[in-house]
C-alpha cells in the first residue's frame, strides 16, 4: 500500500456525519496521516450527522431514523469498523460485537403488514399480477442510462403500488412511487436477496444500540485517541478555490464559531471533504403537546455551501435536484420513551415476535402509512431497565389520519399515539406513562429524487485537485443511497483517490449476478 505524500500533510472535513468520520479514519489507517493534522468542522455541537440518538428517559430518547444493515453487502462499512475497537467490550471490534448480537437476536417478522381490521396478513405471496411481474422485470434490466430522470410510476402501473411486495419494500427502504427509477432499480439489484425474504426482514441485521451509540460513538473515540481534533458549533460558510495545475484546489476555508469569523489556510498538498448535503437538514421536533415546526434549508443554511460552490464550478453537481420539492422528500418520524412495558407487552403478544427480532411492523391501510419498531431493549446505554423505547416513521405526513381529523405534519406526540392505538385496536392507557417525540424532516428522501447524469459529483471530480464530496448525493455506480455504506464507501473512494493509495476498495457484491440468488427471487416473485 502506497500513498502521495501523506507526511505533513494536513487534512479539513466540512461535516461530522459518518462520512466524514469514517474518511478520517480511512486517512489515518490506511493514508498513514497523524490524527493531529486532521480537522473535523460541524456546525452542531455533536458529531454524527444522520445517525442520531439523544435525550434521556425522564425527558423522553429521540431518534430521527436508523439505517438497514446486512452483512452480504456493506462491505465497505463492515471492513471499517472491523479495526474500531467496542467500547463496551475489550478485546471485541465493533464488527464483532455486531454479529455476536445478531446471532443472539435474530429477526423474523411474523407481523410484517396488518391490515385495517387489525389482522396480521399473509406475505408470503408477493400479490403479483402477471402484467406486474413483467413491468418489474423490464424495470430491473432497463440500463441507467434508459431510466434516466423517470420516476417508479413511469414503468409500473397503478396496480403494482398496491401488492403487498410494494407496501413491504417502499416501508423497509422509505420508497416513493415518485421516486427515481434509477435507485429503485439499483436497490433491487444490490439487495436481491432481500427480495426473497422481505416478509421476515432474516436479512436485516441491527446494531446493539442506537446506531449514534453503537457506531459512531466508537468511531469518534478511536479518532479522538489518535489526536483528530473536531470543531464542533462551527459553521464552514466558504471554501475558496485556485488554479494549481490545471485544476482547481482549495486554498482557504471560511468558517464562522458563533459571532468569530476566521480564515484557514490551506496548504496546496493539503486535503478538504466536503458533506454536501443533508438528508436531516432542517429537522425539527415537536413533544407530546406540540407538533414539529416547518422548517426548510432557509431555515438551517445546510445547503447553501453546495449551492453555492455547483454555482461557481462545473461538475459539483446540482443541489435543486433534490432540495427543490419538501413534498416529495418529506417524512415523519418519533420516538417513544415508556416508564413500564405495557406496549411492549401488548405488542410481542400480538405479533409473536420479542422486541428486536420482528422489524417493522406496516399498517397497511393507514392512511399516513404507518410503521412501527420495537428494537431490542434498551436501545441507549443509558436506559433504565424498567424503561422502553420505540421508534415510528409514516411516508404520507401530508394526509389526514384514520383516527386524528388532521394531517400527521400537524400532530403532536399525544395524536400520533392516538392514530398509533387506533389502528391496534387498543386503549391509549396501555401510553399512560408514554413520552412521544415527533420530528418533521423535510429531505429525508431528497436522495431518491429523479436525477440526470451529472447532477451528483463523483467523490474526486476530475476538476479538482485536493476537494472530495463524500455525502448521500455523490455519485458511486452500482451502489446505493440512504444506506451508511453509501457514505463510508464514498470516503474510502476519496481517500484513496486523493492519496494515491495503490489498495483494492472493497467491491460491491454482485448477489444479482448468482443463478441461485436469481432463482430465489423468481420463485418469490411467482409465489
């Protein structure tokens, strides 16, 4: 392994999320950097970006959303966090203590979609029509370069959006119809062996906590032991760019720390990641007397760095792509903090599955579409043993309830729990000690908007010389946004690209590219 002139050189990432973490992870592991060269600059007084969880019990956990992980794919993810020690278990890496869970806790829903009548349907028929088979099968051997900038209802019918695959795979993966083609067709090619068990979620592996806990809290520690220092509630405004041979390189970079502007230089050798983007960006929470409040990238800025440099420079893509329509991007989730186990309780005896090992749990006709987790407990380390914790998310925050007379965007916790025990068919007593925490995020799926070639950056644009994106809108052929591998393989990309490191990345597993896997999911497909 080889790279250019690590010695001396110093290295600035815009961000604290997973990306930007595991890219300097990636410079001080394999690009040989001290971590006393390297700076990390968020604009939030904690690091992690998407992978959040806060609160306490007393005053109620909040998570915005946890991502899918497996172990067939996340190759880039898993080869990470196989040398970031666990912080709970000496000897362990968090890979380690990641599968040593899951063999513990295994999932199989056996309550995957329940339907108006509080009934627990059948899913192992996918509820294909012959035309439905095909359209799909056009849809998965289509080429990028044929779906273009079409959406998922430009190649299925009407009929299609009400099969039980479509209301199982646009839950697990937040899918709307109006969503890209493109990604909708890469997700059913990298997770092709989800196809054949989306009914049980076997695949579907989870972290021991909170993935703020679990993955990031070691992440940083193992950083901050090798000297990284983070500058948190630091806000980058500007990065200023330079002709330097034939390419353009960053040459200085504005920040402002509360009401202090400053000005760093940066050294032509020196290396900056930027995080352009958020999915969270401009989030907001509301508590169990008061809904969220509307916020838009107006309110919070996190666009307007990449805004303004695609502005600048050809080929740093095109924000208004995704940014442009809270709409279509829009979702809500919450989280719930109880002080006994009733719901839990009344939940594992309804679905036959104990907390952690059935997923999701879709009520299928709810007019918000609205699903439920009940993650193995506790789900923060800090969590009294008497307490629970679970998590909900809805796709149609714009409609009005089956049991709340308004739309879910405008609810507090209180109603949510209330449109929650309605469709369960239970009293809201079984919430009498419950704390529900909703949060509204305006661009939670602005990832999966319909895209042109060129709209995404790739990690290193041919353009720059010392400038990587590593975020959810950069472009990696084959791979897959709204995942945390998607982040920690385009910082891996970057950083070997940046720094001349002669090593294979990790490539992305070709399940779709098996007989057997294939046959699986044709199988399925005609069940």
């Amino acid at each position: 392994m080889e790279n250019n002139m690590a010695s001396g050189r110093k290295a600035y990432l815009v961000g604290g999320g997973i990306g930007s973490l595991a890219a300097a992870a990636f410079l001080i592991r394999d690009g040989g950097l001290k971590g006393s060269d390297i700076t990390v600059y968020e604009m939030l007084p904690i690091l992690g970006g998407s992978l959040d969880g806060a609160g306490s019990a007393s005053d109620g956990y909040s998570m915005r959303g946890g991502r899918m992980l497996t172990t067939d794919n996340y190759e880039c993810t898993w080869g990470l966090f196989k040398t970031i020690p666990s912080l709970e278990h000496p000897g362990l890496t968090v890979f380690e203590e990641t599968i040593a869970f899951n063999e513990r806790v295994r999932s199989h829903s056996k309550a995957r979609l329940i339907d108006r009548d509080c009934a627990i349907l059948d899913v192992t028929s996918m509820g294909f029509s012959m035309n439905d088979r095909l359209e799909l099968l056009s849809l998965s051997v289509a080429s990028e370069e044929r779906l273009g900038a079409t959406r998922i209802t430009d190649w299925l019918s009407p009929s299609f959006f009400e099969t039980k695959f479509w209301y199982m795979w646009a839950t697990t993966f937040a899918f709307q119809p109006w969503h890209s083609a493109v990604e909708f067709r890469r997700y059913l090619h990298r997770f092709i062996k989800e196809f054949s068990r989306i009914e049980t979620l076997a695949g579907v592996k989870r972290t021991v906590y909170n993935q703020y806990d679990s993955l990031v809290r070691p992440l940083a520690a193992w950083l901050e032991e090798r000297g990284v220092h983070f500058a948190r509630d630091t806000l980058v405004t500007d990065l200023v760019l330079a002709p330097i041979g034939g390419k353009s390189a960053v040459s200085r970079i504005l920040l402002r720390h509360g009401e202090a502007a400053e000005a760093i230089d940066v050294g032509p050798e020196d290396l900056v990641f930027f995080q352009n983007g958020s999915m969270t960006d401009a989030s907001s929470l509301g508590s169990m007397t008061s809904a969220p409040p509307h916020r838009t990238k107006h309110d919070s800025g996190g666009w307007a760095l990449w805004e303004k440099l695609a502005a600048e420079h050809p080929g740093f893509g095109n924000p208004a792509a995704f940014n442009s329509s809270i709409a279509e991007s829009c979702w809500i989730s919450f989280t719930v903090t109880q002080g006994n186990t009733r719901f839990f309780d009344h939940m594992e005896s309804f679905t036959g599955n104990v907390a952690g090992t059935g997923g999701l749990v879709t009520f299928k006709d709810s007019s918000w579409l609205m699903s439920v987790v009940l993650a193995h407990q506790p789900h923060f380390p800090d969590q009294p043993a008497t307490s629970r914790v679970f998590w909900g998310y809805a796709l149609h925050p714009d409609r009005i309830g089956d049991f709340v007379p308004k739309a879910m965007s405008a609810c507090c916790g209180e109603d949510l729990l209330i449109e929650l025990c309605g469709h369960l068919n239970i009293d809201m007593t079984v919430f009498e000690t419950a704390n529900c925490i909703p949060c509204r995020m305006p661009y939670i799926t602005s990832m999966f908007m319909p895209r042109s070639k060129g709209e995404r950056p790739f990690p290193v644009p041919e353009t720059t010389r010392n400038l990587a994106f590593v975020s959810q809108f950069v472009e990696i052929p084959e791979d897959v946004v709204f995942t945390v591998e998607y982040s920690v393989r385009a910082a891996q990309m970057a950083v070997y690209q940046l720094l001349g490191i002669d090593a294979q990345i990790p490539p992305v597993s070709h399940y779709d590219r098996s007989a057997r896997v294939n046959l699986s999911a044709a199988i399925k497909a005609f069940r």
